[in-house]
C-alpha cells in the first residue's frame, strides 16, 4: 500500500534450505488460495491502480535480478553470460547498471516476466533440497504516479518494492555439498551473515 504512496518497501523470505521461502514467495500461481507474496503483490498493485482517481497516471516497470556467487546477473536478459555493476550516484542512489527494464500494464504481464525470469534462475541439488534456490533473487517493480496538485502542476512520486527470496543458509556439513556446491554455500553463507550486522 505505501510502495503506491511513494514509499519504498521490501519483502523477503529468510531462512534454512527447505522450508519454503520460495513457496512463500511465489505459491501455486493456479490456485488462487495458494498465491505466494509476489502474486498477490501484482494482484493488489494493479486493483489499486484501477480504483485511482481519473487525474492520476501511473506507470509501472519491473526488473529482476539474482545475486549468484557474489556475482549480479540480470535474469530477463537474454546473455546470461553478461556480470552487472553495481553502481552509486547522488542523485539516484545505489542501482545496477545495464539492468532492464519493462513497463507492464497488468498482473498476467508482471507474472510473465517473472516466470521468465524464474527459467534463468541459478538452482541446484543439495542434500537438503532436490532443486534448491543457489542464488539471492530480487523481483523489484517502481511504480511511478503523476497527478496535478493544487498548484495546477504535475508532481510525481516514485516507489519500489522489491521482492527477495534468499537462498537457503545452511550447515554445510547436512548439505553434502562438494566442489561448486560447496562454493556456492559458503557465499551463501557469507553473504547471508551480512543481513546480522
């Protein structure tokens, strides 16, 4: 509701490898009482953009990206190979450069280009999980309002709301991990022990 407002907000699911963060998240898309967080977050942003007053226009863009062994990969681009930088400006704050974008009108276009983004995901086996989540994911929609105001000009407000399934953490020692999985997990880990400080 605030993100609507012009405020920011996140969402995210924390915790061990099987015990549903990415079913939280996501859900079962058909089966409208087993919605996760993200459908439900499409489903609401565009029902309260149909009951907005008739001086208020909105535009609504989403990008999707995964944090994969400290590396950042833009999951709707179609050259998985390609790293992005994260970068910092004054005026913008911190982004990722090169990082696409897509306007979307509706609920069923935000929910397509999740699940395509979904197919570019890194996953993986584990001990713990049969087809676990090896990477940070970050689902973000900005959601720009223009209205004119009592002064007779335009104002806009901008917020985010991004949307993050966390991958697993996880004793390495109850994964069976080895090689690159083991790799994976300890980044996992590190970078999951940066949320506590």
């Amino acid at each position: 509701e605030n993100v609507l407002e012009g405020y920011n907000g996140t969402i995210f699911a924390y915790g061990q490898t099987g015990t549903g963060k990415t079913f939280t998240m996501e859900g079962v898309r058909d089966t409208p009482e087993l919605k996760g967080i993200i459908p439900n977050s499409f489903a609401h942003i565009f029902g309260h953009i149909a009951k907005a007053e008739e001086d208020q226009k909105f535009l609504v863009r989403v990008s999707y990206l995964e944090i994969y062994n400290e590396e950042v990969r833009d999951l709707l681009r179609s050259d998985q190979s390609a790293r992005l930088e994260v970068k910092e400006r004054p005026d913008v704050g911190v982004y990722v450069k090169d990082l696409i974008t897509h306007v979307v009108h509706n609920a069923d276009e935000m929910d397509k280009i999740m699940t395509l983004g979904n197919k570019n995901r890194s996953v993986g086996a584990t001990n713990m999980n049969t087809h676990s989540s090896r990477s940070h994911a970050i689902f973000t929609i900005t959601i720009e309002c223009a209205q004119i105001g009592p002064d007779s000009k335009q104002h806009w407000r901008v917020g985010k709301l991004h949307l993050v399934d966390l991958a697993g953490s996880e004793r390495q020692s109850k994964t069976g991990a080895t090689g690159q999985r083991l790799k994976e997990a300890s980044q996992i880990n590190l970078s999951l022990s940066t949320l506590g400080n």
